[in-house]
C-alpha cells in the first residue's frame, strides 16, 4: 500500500530534478503568476550580486595572507586605507546595496496586496483547521459553496483569499503564485494572488501547527473562467442534496454515517439529528463533492477506488495524530461502505 | 602606562612576598569536596558555564543528527510526528537558550576581570547563583525529554499552539518554567558584566582604552538586561494563562496570540545580537593578534557595536512580516532591518583592513576565523535578503530560513567560539593544541556545515516549510535533503575531532609558554593557569595593548609591584574606578566562598518543579523560603563580620567602598533596574496593546480600580520616598541620628501602601479568567504590589542592619542602594495608576 502513499522512487524523476532544478509544485522558482515571477526575478538578482560580495569579501581575506610585498606604509597612508575599506566596505556598499534593492525590491510586493481594483475580484475563504483546509466561495452564484483540501480558482485574473485559523495559526501560500500569508484565530488577513493560465499548483501549511504540520496539503487548480463558474454551479446545494441521497444501496451506509460521522462532517442533503449535532466535538471537513476531491486526508492519498474507505480504516497509521477518532466500533465492511457511498459524491 | 616605574619604589623583601602570597592564596581560596559547591569565583564559574554549556551542546547535537536522520529519505517513520516536534523544538531550545547564551557568558565571567585587570567580577556570589539556575533550570527541561513530555509546539512557542487547549500536556510548560529559570541566570550574569566593566576596570583603564572585547560584552550584557525581561514577561502571562485561565492570548476572552509574538520576538531578535556580539568580540580580539598589529578603527568597531545593539531592538516585526501587519510598518521594519548591514559591514571591512595592514599568521585558530568570515557574511547576506518583504513573504517559514539562520548563528557564534576555544586553551591549561588534529576538525566541521546548508536554501526555495516530520518523494527534495544529511555527520566528525583534540590536549599538549600567541591584552598576563585571584597586583594601565608595550608585566605583577598588593586583612578586595577614566575611585571587597547562592537556587528550583506539578502550596513555601535565603544572602554586607573580616581602610589606598555613596551597590541596583523597567514596559505595551488591537477587546464603562485609593496609596508610597531621600542626605552629611526610626517609618509607609493596594485589589472584584483587561489588571497590581512589599521589607532591614551597625554614618551605602528601588517603585506606582485607571476613565471603555 505504500505505493499510494507516496510515488514511486522513479528514477526518470530524480533525473528531471536534477536537469531542471527549479522545477516542483510549490516551487519559488518555478513561477506560475506575476506576483512570483516578480519575486524571482529579484531572489535571481540578488543570489547574483551577493555572491558577488561573498567572492570579494573572502578573496580579500584569503589575499592579505598571499600577499608577499607588502609595500611600506606610513602612518597616515595606513589610516587613508583603512578608512578606504572601511567607508568604502563598510558603509557605502550596503547604503547603495539597501538602496536598490529597496526600489526594485519594494514594488515586488504590490501586486500582492489587496488593494481595491476597479472590478472587485472574486473573493475565497480559506480556514485553516488541525489539519486540513476549508475552502468558502461566498461570491458563487446561486449561493455559498463550501469545500475542503481543495481549492479551484479562475486562471489569469487576480483573486483576493480572505484567510483566518479556526484553531491555531496556520500559513496560507501557494508557492507559485505568490507570498504566504499568516491565517490567525480572530484576525481575518487578505492576500491577493494570480495564476497566468490554468494549471495544477502544490501548497503546504507554512506555519508549524502541530502534530501533522507535514500533512496538510491543498491542491490548488486553476481553471478558466467559463470551467470555474461550472464548478462552482456543480457544487450548489440543490445538486449536492439530490446527490447524497440518490441511491438506495447506499442507505445502510448513510444511516451509519449519520450515527458516527455526522457530528463532525457535514454532507448536504443528510438530514442529521439535532442531538447529533450537539455533541460535534470538533468541525471536520465538509464531505458533499468528496467523491471529485483528488486527494485524501490533505493530500496524504491519492482519491482512486477504494482509497476512502481504506483511509477510513487506517488513518491513524497513515496521519498519526489527526483529529479523527478511530471508530473501533465500526468493522472493516462497514467503514467500506461508507466509503464507497462517499465515492458517489461526485458531482 | 607607567607600571613598574610607579611602584618599584614599593620594593617588598622577599621574605614579605612570601607571606603576602600565601596570605592571598588562604583568601582566595577555592574548597575542596563538598565546599566545592559554595565556590563564588569567577574563574571557577565561567568553567562550570563553558562545560555544562559543551554538555548542552552535545545534547543539541544528538538532537540535531536525529531530525536530519528522519528528513534524510522522504516518508520516513523513524520518529513519528509527535517525537520529531519535540526533537525539532527541544534542538532549538537547546542551542539558543542552553548553550549559545550560557556558554557565551560563561566565557565574558571567565575572560573579563582577566581582560580589565580584575581579580574577579563585582558580585561573585550573583555568577555562582546564576550558574545554578542555569544548571537547574537546564536539567529540568531536559528531563522532559527523557519522560517523552518534552514541548513540541517550536521553540518560539506561538500560542494558541502552546495554549492548554492544543498542547495540553505538561510540555509548555516545561518551557515556560524551565527557560524562565534559565534566564535568571542570563539576567544576573548581564547586570552583573554591566557593572563589572563600567566599575571595575583597573586603574588607567579609560573607557577608550579598554579591550574591544570588553566593548562588544558590555554591548551583550546591556542587551541581555534589556531584551530578555520581554520574553520572561510573555513566558509568565503565557504560563499564568496555562494554569490559571487568564485570556492574555485567547481571541474570545479579549487576548490576542499576535501579542506573544511582539513579546517573544521583543527578545527574540537582540537575542540574535546577544549571541552574535561576543562572537564578533571574538574575531576582533584574534584578528589583530594573528595579524600581529592593532586593529585599524578601534573608534569604528565601537561606534559599530552600540549601534548593532540599538538598532536590534528595532527589528524584531522582520519575524512577523506575514502576520498581516500594514505596508508602512512593514516597510519601515524591512529598512531597519537591512541598516543592520551597516554595523556589520564595518565590522568585517576593518578586520579586513587590520588583516590587509598586518601579517597574518594561519594558525588554527585563524581558520575559524577565517570560517566564521565566509559563512557569517554568507548569512548575514541572506539576511538582507529576508528583510525584503515580498521575498520574505516566499521563503519565510521554509527551510531557506533554517538554513539563514545557522549560517548567521554557527558563522557568526560557533565558529569565532572554536576558534576562541583554541585561542584561550594554553589559558585553560597550560598546554598548546595540536595542529593536525585542529586542522582536521576544522575542516570537517567546515565542509561538513556547508554541506548540509548552503543545499538547504535550495530545498527552502524549492517550497520545503520548515519543521515538518517527513515529506513526500514526488515534491522534488530528497536529492538535497540527502546530501544535507550526510553533510551535517560530516559536521559532527568535525566536532568530535575538536572534543578529542581538546581533551588530548589536557593530557599531551607541549606546556605553553608565557603569552604563546604574543598577545596584547592582560588575561595573558597571569599564571597559566590563572590562580583564583588572577593577578598578585593590580597594575595601572592606560594603553589598548598592555603586553605589546609592556611585555615584562606579566613578571612585575606576579613580583607584586603593583596595587593591592596585602592581603592579611582576609578581604578580597578588587579596584572600583571610575566608569569613563578608569580614576580609582574606591577598593571594593568582594564576599567570598558561600552556601547562599546554592541555596536559592535550589528554592527555585523546588518552585519550579512545584509550578509544574500544580502543587501550589509548596510552591508559595519554597518561595518564601527563597526570598528568605536570597535576603539572609543579602545580610552578609557592607560592614557585617563575614563580608569584611577587618574593615579598616589601608594607608595609601582610596576608600572602601561600603564607606562611599557610590559603591558597585548603587550600580548593581541600577542595572536591574533597568532589565526590571524592561519587563515594565513590556508589560505596559501588552496592555496598550490589548487596549488597541486585539479583535475582541472588552473593557468594562467605568474602571474597577478605585481612583481615591490608589491615589492615596500613592502618597503613602511618595511619603516614603521622600523621607527616604532625607535620610540619605542627613547621611551624606554623616549625621545618622534617627536614622533605624526613619527607615522603620518609611517601611511602615510602603506597608500602608501594600494594605491599600489590596483593599483596591478586593474592591475591584476582577474576573481574571473572564477577560484579558481583568487579567492584565490583576498581574499589573500584583507586580505593583510586590514591589510595595520589597521596597518595605528591604527598609526594614536596613532599619536593623543599623542597629547592628552594619549600616550608618560609617557605612552609608546601602540606604542609598534601597532609595533607588524606592525611586523606580515611586515612578512604576505612578505611571501604573495613570494607564489602568485613569487613562481608560478618560477615553472610556466600551463592552
């Protein structure tokens, strides 16, 4: 089972690495929208001249020790020197260093605050949660749709992400768009970002939440607009509803779901008991499109047959630690059919 | 400099220097056995700092080997995750807060009297209590490691992580408790150097003229005072919160977890700084030694290091740029934090210059150097790049950031303390280090670290976050990650290469001869190694490079040609001159060999371990039985029998300093003053803060302070202070009558005080847990309070400390050390009642 786990060790892969070197999912240096290849370019300009500084800095040093004829120096011509290196070095270097790179640098930044733009971007909430990530599209037409570990945005126009913590500080970044940004219980931050053209992009939780920090993965898409607005309109609620409780096979499974899962999952279309709902320990993530969802467990599986309910059985091996509860009550055949019932939420 | 000129006429016969050495060596004595525990000098102690500090180190170390052991290949469950985070923060923990900060002041306690001319530093018995609570404090955070409790929420320990709610075993609070003892020990070393270099300098030693490793200490120590009161306020509102319930960082009791971070950072950042500076300290000793002429731009590297430590209490936001902060704060904090650059780069230009201007030797202690050049500059120009906000915003929190900040700390605090190590060694022992075994050690360590970093900025920049426990293989990393791996086993070879050299070295090194690096500065002109009291006789010295121009000192002070050369009154005595010119001002007698120190130490530690297992009568007990060993410590003063056996002044000499107005005392107070106003204003920037910018901030209508009250307490309090300041005049004017009834008065006023305080506390009927501004509210009354009731007590004793004639007319200084408290605890008290109660009647609450 390991291979699902993580991809093969491929050795064809570890070669692309190696060849194109920036290349990756959530790499800085593999830019994807403006307000990262803004950042590129000046990491690239940077990583240039200071190397640069590094070579002279120690070539001098290693120099004063080559050097054989040593002319002479009077007092004053020494002080002349030392001023010389240390003016020169010490001052003058990193005032016009700090400078330019203050004007170059600065600017690199704007296109990542949410400043107001004549046509209001689309806004997305994202939470974050120990240890996963709910995604809100409170603009979608119809109505708010709601999802989790995944996140679909309208290629080649800016989109403003309004993010908060539900729990702890998490840190929102999708590497190859843009900046991260912080996602703090009580405060609501903002961060503007934009993808170039339609494309699968890697991001991670950037700030140490815990126990499963390393799992909580999102899989960011963006599409066209035309392909995004159908998304949206697949996941509203009306469609959601019909979809969870279309087949009857699937009764037995949804009546467990409803007994154990409920109280932390929502799934549109279950009607759940009240008293249910009072005992929620804690939210999980919302389960109405599961079944459309690439990947399992903020990314620690990928979504093929099965693969629900053998998370079911096993997450606790999978991501040690995570917020749901074992269920030891429940049988390997009935964890199985909730998954393959949750299979079916695909809209 | 006139050393030897100006005291030869003071010829002693042989027969006499006998006695007066053997004289010195009875009153200086260090005890064997069990007695070996009561050892208050500074020698002894800065050791026991530097090896407890290499044990740490090891710890650390292993720590280390294991994260880079589970990140080697992806996926791996060599640890699983919970263990991983506790090896992840305790590595942090460890290094920065158990053997960087402490071995660092280990060697300024062990180095400075030696470099200023001082037989020992100003408040010895202060060194050997902060040593203990270092060890104590050390070893019970470390055992939460074995118990598998250890905290696991990073070592910088953001809330609400760390909060009860998300980490609710013991590990928090291991750490609060654990490294709020350690930096006990931090505070009395910092107030303690502060003191030792402004006043203890020996005669000559003008501010100017003094060893630039002096410069870069006093700029630590000051830093040390100033910057870690932040964080031991953060770590007490964070741990009161644990245990007790009061929302200083919870958004819906009106607390905000952004707070914690200002706190941490507040001390986080100088503490950068605080490690750094001794090491440029380091570099700048060496240089100009290996080049063999003095550094060009003494003035410069001055002007560099007061400047580093100004404006480090600047940039503490560049860890918080991605907190959401606005653009121009931003910005400002992102220029700020490149100016650094400036300091520095003058820095690495002038030892650059002194390298160019001389003709330097390559020994191994000058490979570090040379190291510390290449990877520190490597790191501080990442640095620049980190403070540029949007490309802060990309790399901040992944493994870029890992890899920055040990190329600034091993560069710039590792690398120049190896090479010190290896510099001071024939001091340690008498014996020189091999070459090849350095040599080898230097290497490994060399390659081995930028192996491991230099590759993991590219693993950062390839979107790797920093501290999580396995990653996938499809991610691209695990080349780099790899090749860091077996890199950082390459390091530690390095470093056991080091360890085994060093203790070969003890046991087969060539003996040294006197000044075997042709040094200019005075540790080298003691024995080797150096005996409790460093030198037999304290010369003048009023040049920057002593042994350069006065190569036969090392000779004249062992024959006792110069000051402070009689020791048969059984006092330890050192100069105290003057802060700017090094004009002798008073012969200060240190105490000597005591179980005080140890004592309360171990009373902390007993509350620490009860705050730990909630067992809070016990708690309150060992504090009291605390408070009573520190002041029955403070007891043995001024003219009291064991802290001065004969007080009589010598012929010749200047006053003792208990007879003047203006002892260490008065200093000593000040400085903690000062680390104790830090901790003040912090605590009075959470409140505003609060007030300001927390989300869900509450503030009843009308202030549950009574204002008549305090206002009356106040004048109790101001009451006091003014007689106080009566009395210590009519003592300048050496009249003391009435002097035991005034202080009992004064003490009975700051009794009134605390019985008002408290009435107000109960009037006020706060609900701690309820909300931040209760919570605030109490722990600002609580501190008033205390200090009340230390001010009060204090002046009680001082009452009977002059019926037994330990303080008076003959002995005038300790009333005017307490006068300063009195000063601070008038002015905290006032500026306490204008932000809590009248502040908020003016511009109002709101619910």
């Amino acid at each position: 089972m390991r291979a699902r786990l993580i991809r093969v060790w491929s050795i064809p892969a570890f070669l692309a690495v190696l060849l194109t070197g920036c290349a990756g999912n959530k790499s800085i240096l593999d830019p994807a929208g403006r307000a990262a290849a803004d950042v590129a370019l000046v990491w690239w300009g940077m990583a240039g001249f200071f190397s640069l500084v590094l070579i002279m800095v120690v070539a001098l040093g290693l120099y004063s020790f080559r050097r054989r004829s040593r002319p002479k120096l009077s007092a004053l011509e020494e002080k002349r020197l030392a001023r010389r290196f240390i003016l020169g070095g010490g001052v003058l270097l990193p005032v016009a260093t700090i400078g330019v790179l203050l004007i170059f640098g600065v600017p690199a930044g704007q296109r990542m605050l949410p400043v107001p733009l004549g046509t209001p971007p689309d806004v997305i909430q994202v939470t974050g949660h120990q240890w996963w990530w709910e995604v809100r599209y409170p603009g979608a037409e119809g109505g708010e749709v709601v999802t989790a570990n995944q996140l679909v945005m309208p290629a080649g126009e800016p989109v403003d992400f309004h993010v908060t913590g539900a729990d702890v500080i998490h840190s929102f970044w999708i590497p190859r768009l843009g900046g991260k940004i912080d996602m703090i219980p009580g405060h609501i931050n903002r961060i503007r970002l934009e993808a170039d053209s339609p494309g699968v992009f890697g991001a991670q939780c950037a700030e140490f939440c815990g126990t499963q920090h390393a799992h909580m993965q999102l899989y960011v898409e963006a599409m066209e607009r035309s392909d995004y607005e159908a998304w949206l309109a697949e996941r509203q609620a009306a469609k959601l509803e019909t979809l969870a409780v279309q087949s009857d096979a699937h009764a037995p499974a949804r009546e467990v779901f409803v007994e154990y899962c409920a109280r932390c999952h929502r799934v549109a279309g279950l009607t759940v008991p009240d008293s249910q709902w009072e005992l929620a320990p804690i939210q999980g993530p919302d389960l109405s499109d599961i079944g459309a969802r690439p990947t399992l467990g903020a990314g620690v599986l990928a979504m093929e047959e099965g693969a629900i309910g053998y998370w079911l059985e096993h997450h606790q091996q999978l991501k040690p630690g995570n917020r749901m509860p074992a269920h030891l009550a429940l049988e390997p055949p009935a964890l199985q059919a909730i998954g393959d019932w949750l299979e079916t939420l695909s809209p | 400099m006139n050393d030897s000129s100006q005291d030869s006429s003071r010829k002693t016969a042989p027969e006499d220097t006998r006695r007066f050495l053997e004289d010195l060596e009875r009153v200086w004595a260090n005890p064997r056995g069990l007695g070996a525990l009561t050892i208050v000098n500074h020698t002894t102690v800065g050791l026991r700092f530097m090896l407890t500090g290499m044990a740490f180190f090891l710890v650390g170390g292993v720590l280390a080997m294991l994260i880079r052991s589970q990140l080697a290949f992806p996926g791996q469950n060599f640890m699983a995750p919970e263990i991983y985070n506790q090896v992840v923060t305790m590595h942090g923990t460890v290094m920065m807060f158990l053997f960087a900060i402490p071995i660092l002041e280990g060697l300024a306690i062990y180095m400075i009297p030696k470099m200023i001319g001082a037989r020992d530093l100003v408040c010895p018995r202060l060194s050997a209590f902060g040593y203990w609570c270092y060890l104590f404090g050390g070893l019970i955070l470390l055992s939460s490691l074995f118990m598998e409790m250890a905290p696991s929420s990073g070592w910088f320990m953001y809330t609400p992580l760390s909060s009860k709610v998300y980490s609710p075993g013991l590990g928090s609070d291991f750490w609060l408790l654990g490294i709020t003892f350690v930096e006990i020990s931090a505070l009395s070393a910092g107030v303690e150097l502060v003191v030792s270099i402004l006043r203890t300098r020996t005669q000559g030693m003008a501010l100017h003229k003094m060893p630039l490793f002096a410069w870069y200490i006093l700029a630590m120590a000051m830093m040390i005072v100033v910057g870690f009161p932040p964080l031991i306020l953060g770590s007490v509102l964070l741990e009161l919160e644990r245990a007790v319930g009061m929302p200083f960082f919870d958004v819906a009791g009106g607390g905000d977890p952004i707070l914690w971070q200002h706190l941490f950072w507040l001390f986080g950042h100088p503490e950068v700084y605080i490690i750094f500076l001794p090491g440029a300290g380091i570099v700048s000793t060496l240089i100009p030694v290996f080049a063999g002429r003095p550094i060009v731009g003494y003035g410069w590297a001055v002007f560099a290091v007061i400047t580093t430590g100004f404006i480090s209490f600047g940039l503490w936001v560049h860890h918080m740029f991605t907190v959401g902060m606005p653009q121009l704060a931003q910005t400002f904090f992102s220029a700020a934090s490149m100016l650094v650059a400036v300091p520095t780069g003058i820095q690495i230009f002038l030892w650059l210059a002194t390298l160019w201007l001389g003709k330097p030797r390559l020994q191994v202690p000058m490979l570090w150097i040379f190291g510390f050049l290449f990877v520190f500059v490597l790191g501080g120009l990442t640095g620049v790049m980190l403070a540029l906000v949007p490309f802060n915003w990309q790399v901040h929190d992944t493994h870029f950031v890992v890899a920055h900040m040990h190329y600034v700390l091993v560069g710039g605090m590792f690398f120049p303390l190896i090479g010190g190590l290896y510099y001071w060694l024939p001091l340690f022992s008498g014996r020189m280090p091999s070459q090849t075994l350095g040599k080898w050690g230097f290497w490994l360590t060399f390659l081995g670290f930028n192996g491991t970093f230099l590759i993991m900025h590219w693993t950062g920049l390839l979107g790797m976050p920093r501290r999580v426990y396995t990653y996938g293989a499809d991610e691209g990393w695990q080349l780099f990650n790899l090749i860091s791996s077996v890199s950082s086993f390459l390091m530690a070879m390095g470093i056991a290469m080091i360890l085994v050299d060093i203790m070969l070295h003890f046991r087969f090194g060539k003996p040294a001869r006197q000044n075997p690096w042709n040094a200019d500065t005075l540790e080298w002109a003691t024995s080797m190694p150096p005996s409790p009291y460093n030198f037999v006789s304290l010369p003048k010295v009023e040049t920057r490079h002593p042994l350069w121009e006065y190569p036969q000192l090392p000779r004249t002070i062992a024959e006792g040609r110069h000051g402070l050369a009689a020791a048969f009154h059984g006092r330890r005595e050192i100069w105290g001159t003057d802060p700017l010119t090094g004009k002798l001002r008073e012969v200060i007698h240190i105490p000597t060999n005591s179980w005080w120190p140890l004592f309360a130490a171990l009373a902390l530690a007993v509350v620490c371990i009860s705050l730990l297992l909630r067992w809070y009568p016990l708690a309150g007990i060992a504090v009291l039985v605390a408070a009573g060993f520190l002041l029955r410590w403070s007891w043995e003063n001024g003219a009291h029998p064991r802290a001065a056996p004969d007080t009589r002044e010598q012929p010749g000499n200047p006053p003792l300093h208990s007879r003047t107005l203006d002892g260490p005392g008065v200093w000593t107070m000040a400085v903690a003053l000062l680390a104790n106003g830090a901790f003040f204003l912090s605590l009075l920037f959470g409140w505003f803060y609060l007030w300001t910018i927390s989300p869900e901030w509450s503030m009843p209508p009308e202030s549950p302070l009574s204002l008549t009250l305090l206002v009356l307490a106040g004048l109790a309090s101001s009451a006091g202070w003014l007689w106080l300041e009566r009395c210590v005049r009519r003592l300048r004017r050496r009249q003391g009558a009435g002097l035991a009834k005034g202080l009992y008065m004064i003490s009975a006023l700051g009794a009134v005080q605390l019985g008002l305080l408290v009435w107000v506390l109960v009037l006020a009927e706060l609900d701690v847990t309820a909300t931040a501004h209760d919570a605030v509210l109490m722990v600002s009354l609580v501190y008033v309070m205390l200090h009340t009731g230390f001010g009060a007590v204090l002046t009680l004793l001082q009452g009977l400390r002059v019926g037994y004639g330990y303080v008076g007319v003959e002995a005038p200084l300790e009333p005017v050390v307490v006068r300063l408290l009195w000063r601070y605890n008038l002015g905290v008290y006032w500026i306490v009642v204008v932000s809590l109660a009248v502040l908020p009647r003016m511009i109002g609450g709101t619910t």
